[in-house]
C-alpha cells in the first residue's frame, strides 16, 4: 500500500508528463527532417530507422502508461510499464525516476536505491534525486546515508520546504522521530520562519513526549501562518497538548468555516470531537464523520484518518465498521499503538476474546518499545495522555 509521503511526492516531482519528439511525430505535430526517399543501399539503414522509431513509440507509450499509473498511486502496476520504457524512451531520466518513485511507495527500498544510484551515476545529482535517495535510506534503515542525500539535495536548493517535509514525513513513518527532528532542524535553519517546519517539528516532539516545546512550535506555527490552514491546525494542535478542547474546536472549525478542506485539518478536527466526550447519536458524532470521511477521500492512505473513524465507529456501535478502519490503519502503518488500543475494545465488545487479547499483547509491546525510544531520546519529557481514546480502559473479558 502507497505511504502518504511518496504519493504526495509523486504529484509534486512526477517527470515524464511532457511529449517526446518521438511522441509528437507518430501524433503529426513535428515531422522529421530529411523526409527524402531513401534509394539503393540506403534501404536497409531507412528500415533500421523506422524499426527504431516503432521501438521508441512503444517505450514512450509504456512510459506515459507508467506514468499515469504513477500519478493514481497505483506503483505496482505503474512498475511493469515503467521497465519496458528503461533504456528505451526518449526521456530516459523520467522512466527511471518515476520507476524508483514507485519502488519507493511500495516499500522496495533497496531497489529504489539502485535506480536512484545509478541515475546519479549518469550525471544526474539535482535535488530532485537526491530528495528521493533520502527517503529510500531512511526505510532502508541508513540513517548516515539518507543524512548525506539530505546534505547533497539542501546544497543544491536549501530553501526548498517540501525537501524537508517530504524527508521528515519518511522519517516519521519508520517512526524515526528523533531523526526527523534532525532533518526539520535542518530545515528551520535556512527556513526559521516556516510554518510548516515548526507545525512538524510540533509533531514530532509530541511524539517523543517533549510537550511543552511542542506547544512552543504549535504557537509560533500558529502565529507564522495565521489566517492559513495551517495555522489554523497548529492552534488546534496546540489546544489539543494544553486540553483545551474548545479551543481546539473552535481552531478547527473555523478553518473549516474559512473553506480550508485539507485532509490534516478535517482530521484535527474529527480528533477534537471525539476528545470532546461526544456519544451515540449526537450531531457532534456526524460531524465527525463526515469530516474524517472526507480526509480519508482526500487522503486514502492517511492512518491518523483511519484510527479516527475506527474510534467513530467503535462509539456509534458499528464494532464491524470499526475493525474495518482500525485494520485499514493497520496495514498502512502497523506499529501506531493507538490501532491496538482500537482493536482491542471492538474485538472485546464483539466477545472475540483471543483476537482482543493478541491486540492489547502487540500494544503491550510497541508501548515499551516507544518508552525506550522515549528514554533513549535527548531532550526533557512530561508524561502525554493515553494512544487510545480518552476515558476508556481496555481489558479483556475473563
């Protein structure tokens, strides 16, 4: 399943789109040079020359397929098509950069790298590439060699925001926070008045349970970007650290009001409703929904969304509905503890004790394993509230 960040990467670098000369022939918009009747011995190179031109028309078709493909976030089937254009298209460049793209989005790692290296290999060193190497060492585990991507991509355009969001967002799906906190860090030293850096960077140290500098960045990401969405988000944000939850509503909701419709934005603001204590049958549950449904749509690989709804469902009754989103979450990121919490209370309302309890076991597990990347972390630390929904102990039935 595509991770969030490499879809968005796709739509913003995806290269490829523009026609080739050799597409605009086969179309009649350019006609080649030369045009004369080949004669005598010129025969057999005028045949090598029209075979080789069938050739590069296929390729370019695989590769606009691939692209196309690409650009849906659907990379395994994008994968095939961008193959047979390698070597063969016009445009070799974007064949092999969309095909890492998609080697990326599907978790193939080392392959990505491979392609990207020898891109590189070729001459090709832009950002662009090294933006994409970045995030294939991080999934890879290379801390040292996604670091010197970064340092290579940050040369070439420092004051590039998306390099570091899209970098910091690889990180945070690893769950690599403290390294996320380093590439941000990178960031708001050519960036220091960016909105967006100090909003992820607000997220990251929540992460880590480094509150009250969380809070810090929400508000000055707030202040930087007032009046825009994420300014609104952060505000949200920030009310959720302090349990304002009102407050939290009213950032939100006024976002909304203002027609800010991005997915992170309907998502605060499905997550302030349900910290708010909403029950079955109210309006406030709808609205809810409707909002993180809406996210989900704009987003379909969002688990932050997916949780939600889950909790959505768990509260309304619907415990199948429920188990069908927290899943969801699950197989795109299958360590977020908050998932297991979920799972556990739908098996256990739906009396599948042993499924509830394999849940609270793998919750047990990834609990400990992020207090001790908690206590390893540098920096200081204040206890954050619970990863399930608030006011609720998960216990399996005897």
């Amino acid at each position: 399943m595509p991770t969030p960040s490499v879809a968005r990467f796709a739509m913003v670098l995806l290269l490829g789109l523009g026609q080739s000369a050799v597409a605009q022939i086969s179309s009649g918009r350019l006609q080649p040079q030369n045009q004369a009747q080949p004669s005598g011995s010129s025969h057999q190179e005028a045949d090598d020359g029209a075979q080789d031109l069938q050739e590069k028309q296929r390729a370019e078709e695989e590769l606009q397929k691939g692209t196309a493909l690409t650009r849906k976030g659907d990379f395994t089937a994008a994968i095939p098509h961008l193959l047979a254009a390698r070597g063969k298209a016009p445009n070799a460049y974007a064949a092999s950069f969309n095909l890492a793209i998609c080697y990326l989005g599907i978790h193939e790692f080392t392959e990505a790298i491979q392609v990207l290296s020898e891109l590189k290999q070729e001459g090709h060193n832009g950002a662009d590439v090294e933006n994409l190497l970045a995030q294939a060492y991080i999934g890879n585990g290379d801390r040292k060699d996604a670091l010197a991507a970064l340092e290579n991509a940050a040369a070439v355009t420092p004051k590039d925001e998306k390099l570091y969001l899209f970098v910091t967002d690889a990180c945070s799906e690893r769950q690599d926070f403290e390294l996320g906190l380093r590439v941000v860090n990178m960031g708001l030293h050519h960036l220091p008045n960016s909105a967006r850096l100090h909003y992820q960077r607000g997220i990251l140290l929540s992460e880590l349970d480094r509150l009250d500098q969380a809070k810090a960045d929400f508000a000055l990401a707030s202040a930087l970007g007032q009046g825009s969405e994420i300014g609104y988000v952060s505000g949200a944000r920030q009310a959720l650290l302090d349990g304002n939850i009102p407050a939290a509503l009213r950032f939100a909701r006024e976002g909304v009001k203002k027609g800010f419709q991005g997915p992170v934005l309907l998502t605060t603001l499905g997550e302030a409703l349900l910290r708010s204590g909403v029950a079955a049958g109210e309006p406030e549950l709808s609205e809810a929904k409707t909002a993180l449904e809406k996210a989900v749509e704009e987003r379909p690989n969002d688990p932050a969304a997916e949780i939600a709804l889950g909790q959505v469902a768990l509260i309304a009754g619907d415990l199948e509905e429920a188990i069908e989103h927290l899943q969801s979450a699950r197989q795109i990121m299958p360590d977020q503890p908050s998932i297991y919490a979920s799972l556990a209370k739908a098996y256990q309302r739906r009396g599948d004790v042993e499924k509830a309890q394999q849940a609270l076991a793998i919750l047990e597990k990834l609990n400990l394993a992020r207090a001790e990347q908690i206590r390893s972390a540098p920096g200081d630390r204040k206890p954050s509230y619970a990863a399930g929904t608030p006011g609720e102990e998960v216990r399996p039935n005897p």
